[in-house]
C-alpha cells in the first residue's frame, strides 16, 4: 500500500530547465511535507519542506507547491543545474513526526 | 566530529546468518530510525526509537531486530539473513522537537548471498 505516489521515477532535464517531481498523497493525517535529495552512496539531506497552511514555499532555485484539496504536492528545480542531478524523494509525516512515509524516488539527471 | 555514523559501509554475508549493522550519532538525539532502501519501494521504515529501552516497529519489522541501551547507540540485527534482506540500510536520528529533520547517515550495503 503505497500512501505517497512519486512521479516520474526518472526526469532528465536540459541545463537551465525546470524539473517538476509530483507527489499525490491519501491519509489527511499528513501534517508535514518534506522533500530529500540524495546523491550516490550518501544518504537523504533535507532539502525543503511545508506544512499543510501554506500553498507554496521558495528556497533559493526550489519551490514546493502544495495544493491540499487535490491532496498534492510538487518541486519545482528552477534554472537546473548539472549539480542538481540526484535522486529526489518525497516524504508525508503524521502522528508527532513519528511515522513517516517515503515516495519511490526521482532519479533525476541534467545535461549540460 | 558530530554527525551520524554506519558501519559497516559495505557488508557480504551468507543466508542464515546474523549480522549486525551499527549507528551511532553524538547530536544526543532523542529518536533514531532505520531504514531500506529498494529500488521501486523508496525508503521504508523498519524500527525506530523515542528513547533509550524505547522501541517500536516501523513498517517492515519482520526479520530483524533493535536494542537501544544507550542513546546514542542503535544498532540493527538480522537474526538470521536471507536473500530478501539485501538492500541499503540507513540509520537516522532526530531532536524531539517537531520542528527538526531526520539526519541520515551515508548507509551500509548488504549482500546476502
């Protein structure tokens, strides 16, 4: 039972391109929404994260749109970057931040 | 240095035997989790702990087995290993305040042959 549905499993994306990766999730009891990148032989680094109130979040080139009636969330790689190329999870946390719940992953590639 | 540490990073066993993975992390982090790691499953949560002598199973628990007698110590054993066990195992830890991330340590690859 996969409680948080990842998409595309793999993106390759031109140097200075957008790269979208989708989530869609099914329990309401996720409160907190996290993003992780992580590069061969290393393990995930927080990247960006949001919380259920808030309908978008920027960091630098990364945005996360949340769109809580869809029960959706999305990140957004603006101007990506060779060095971007990782694989991107997803994540949904409930019950205290206890109990979390991955997506399969993005493999993400950018070519120059 | 402060951070989490696996070991050991890489790991080749044979089936039906027990092999341990450790982790250890000197933030003093009150909750530590392991995980697999699977192609086409993502991450999924084995174990975790809220405190030292505190366990509770995650979302794949059978097959293995934690202690936590110190807090900064949360080692995984496999009783006795199987083939389906291979995979990448990630340990983590995180501060009890809800506002904090999970912390990740760089793995260790198992190979069960």
């Amino acid at each position: 039972q996969q409680q948080v549905k990842q998409s595309p499993q793999s993106l390759i994306v031109q140097k200075g391109g957008i790269s979208i990766i989708n989530c869609a999730y099914e329990n309401t009891a996720f409160d907190y929404f996290p993003w992780y990148q992580q590069f061969p032989g290393k393990g995930p680094a927080l990247l960006i994260a949001i919380r259920p109130d808030v309908s978008e979040k920027k960091e630098g080139r990364f945005t996360i749109s949340f769109n809580k009636s869809a029960k959706q969330f999305s990140l957004h790689i603006m101007d990506s970057q060779p060095g971007d190329s990782a694989t991107y999870f997803c994540a949904a946390f409930s019950g205290g931040y206890q109990k979390v719940t991955f997506g399969i992953g993005t493999k993400l590639q950018v070519i120059p | 240095d402060a951070g989490i540490t696996q070991s050991p990073r890489y790991k080749i066993t044979e089936t039906g035997r027990q092999v341990t993975l450790m982790c250890h992390q000197t933030w003093s982090h009150s909750y530590m989790f392991w995980y697999r790691q699977d192609l086409g499953h993502g991450l999924r949560l084995i174990y975790y702990s809220a405190a030292a002598d505190i366990t509770d199973k995650g979302e794949v628990p059978d097959g293995y087995v934690v202690s936590r007698s110190k807090t900064e110590n949360f080692p995984l054993t496999l009783e006795s290993a199987t083939r389906s066990q291979t995979s990448v195992y990630f340990c983590a830890s995180r501060n009890r305040d809800s506002n904090q991330p999970q912390h990740f340590g760089d793995g260790t690859r198992l190979s069960i042959l």
